[in-house]
C-alpha cells in the first residue's frame, strides 16, 4: 500500500499474470486502454464527478499495464515525461520573460510554439 500507485499498479499486473488472468499481448491492452478512453469521455459527458474518477483511474491502471507489457516501467516513463515537461515550461517561461511577458500575459498560441522550439533544443533531443 506504500508504494506509488503506478509501481503498485504494476506489481498488481504481474502477479496476476503469474496466475493466467492477463491479456495475450500489447495489442490486446492498448484495446482496453481505448475501451477505457471511451468510457471515461462517456463519464465526462454525464459529469459525475465519481464515475470519471474511476474511469481514469481505470485507463491510468491498463496504461500502467501496457508498460509492464512494454517492458517499461510506468513510473520511470513518467518522471521522465515530468523532467521534460519542467525543463520546457521554464524554457517557454524564459523565452516570454525576455520578451517582457508572463504566461498570463500570453496566449496559448504564443506558448506552442515556444514549446515547439524547446522540444528542438539539444538537450530534448529524442526525447
């Protein structure tokens, strides 16, 4: 119960499929992550707030599954996907405080395509 939940999610995987109870292959869960999809925009069209918890906790836990599938642990995926996101924020950041600006002060558009430009950076290269 201690462990992050995406950790705990793939441990919950794999020892289910030790026993059998698991798909047959990637294929088979990125369906499930759809079915999932489906489920939590049909939840989000209704608006109850319960139901949408529990239909992206559900596409949270057979994302988490498809990495297990992948043989990529989901909780390293997203700290990396968490550093990139941090390190191009600050980058669009920067670039509008050297045009006098804040992000409040700009516009989604603006912001895009700074952050076009921080993904060609050296430093998000293959990222």
């Amino acid at each position: 119960m201690a462990l992050p939940a995406l950790v705990r999610a793939e441990r919950l995987t794999e020892k289910a499929g030790a026993v059998g109870f698991d798909w047959p292959d990637a294929a088979s869960v990125v369906g499930k992550i759809r079915e999932e999809l489906g489920e939590l925009l049909e939840a989000m069209d209704g608006g109850d707030r319960g139901r949408i918890e529990n239909e992206l906790g559900d596409l949270l836990f057979a994302t988490a599954n498809l990495g297990r599938f992948l043989k990529v642990h989901p909780e390293e995926a997203l700290r990396g996907t968490l550093r990139r996101f941090e390190s191009r924020f600050h980058y669009v950041e920067a670039q509008l405080q050297s045009r006098g600006k804040s992000p409040r002060e700009s516009n989604l558009a603006e912001m895009d395509s700074l952050w076009e430009e921080a993904k060609k950076r050296p430093e998000d290269a293959g990222q």
